[in-house]
C-alpha cells in the first residue's frame, strides 16, 4: 500500500510544481530583465573615441539627459534600430554610442555610410564598459538624468514604439525637452 501510494504521490507533486514554476514564469515579462545599472551613476571608465583614438572619454562626458545606445557593427538589429537613432539625433535627443566588441574601423565606415547619431561614441574594444553597464547583448540603450544615474533600461531595439511607450514618458520625467515643439523655452 505504502508503494502504491510513492507511486501515484511522485507524479502529483511534480505537477504541482510544475504548475508554480509556470504560473510564476507567466507574470514577467520576458523582455524586461533586471538591470544592475538602473538607479545607478554610470560607471567609472577611460576609453578612447571611436572616431579618434586619441580622444579619451570618461563617464563625466556623458551629460543628460541623454541615451547611452550599446551598438556594434556585427549585430543585425543595431542595424535595424540605426536609422531611429538618427531621427533622434536630428530632432536634437543626445545620445552617446558605447561600439561594443567591434573593430574601429569597421565602425568608422559604417557611421560614415548610415549617419553618426552619437554626440561621443566609446570605443569599447574589449566589452569591459558593456559588461559594468550589465549589459546582456546589443543592441541595448540606456536613458541618464543630468545627474549622470540610469533612469531606464531598454534591451533590445528602439525602434518608434520602443522610443514613444518605454523611453519618451522617462526622457520627459528626467527634464528631457519635448523635440515636437519649440526649443525655445525648452530645458536641455
């Protein structure tokens, strides 16, 4: 009897915790992943400008608000999310570019033939500056007050949407100025 009851008793429990880890899987969102950055400075680094190997850049550069945007030329949907960038750009958004695990000169070409959207762009060869800012892959964009703190994390494209529902309500409460009206008395 005792067997009989291990026997039917195994099955039941693993379903039920099956069925926990499911339910509690189900309520996060899988896009939205923790970031260690997010009510942080950015971090301390000295690393050279794409552009000009002899620009050296730090963290005191990066004034906000602004966008840090993660990129790199080997990854397809930095290709993708490139030409927002430069429409923010040219509406006067700040955004810095970290060029990460890239060769320069592949990242020069590229810049010169699809736009340069970045006030600075950091050369971050090795990936050290990706992995403080807990970056998982690129591309991923990073929003800073005028305190230089990680107001929000996007990972993944910042395509109109990404850019209207989960960064644009942020620009705005970190004192970014609204490009759809007139600079004027706008706060930058």
């Amino acid at each position: 009897m005792k067997a009989r009851f291990i026997l039917f008793s195994v099955p039941l429990i693993l379903f039920v915790v099956m069925a926990y880890f499911l339910a509690t899987g189900l309520e996060h969102d899988p896009k939205e992943l923790p970031s260690m950055q997010l009510h942080n400075a950015v971090p301390p680094f000295e690393l050279t400008s794409v552009d000009d190997p002899s620009q050296i850049i730090t963290q005191a550069d990066f004034k906000g608000p602004a966008l840090i945007n993660l990129w790199a030329t080997w990854c397809p949907s930095c290709r993708i999310e490139h030409p927002v960038l430069n429409q923010l750009a040219k509406a006067g958004i700040t955004i810095y570019g970290i060029d990460h695990t890239d060769e320069r000169q592949a990242a020069q070409a590229y810049l010169k033939l699809h736009g340069n959207p970045y006030a600075l762009n950091v050369f971050d060869e090795e990936g050290e500056l990706g992995l403080d800012m807990g970056i998982t892959g690129a591309p991923e964009t990073f929003l800073i007050d005028a305190e230089g703190i990680v107001r929000c994390h996007h990972v993944g494209i910042v395509d109109e949407k990404a850019w209207r529902d989960v960064l644009w309500p942020v620009w705005l409460d970190v004192g970014g100025f609204d490009p759809t009206k007139s600079q004027s008395g706008a706060t930058q």
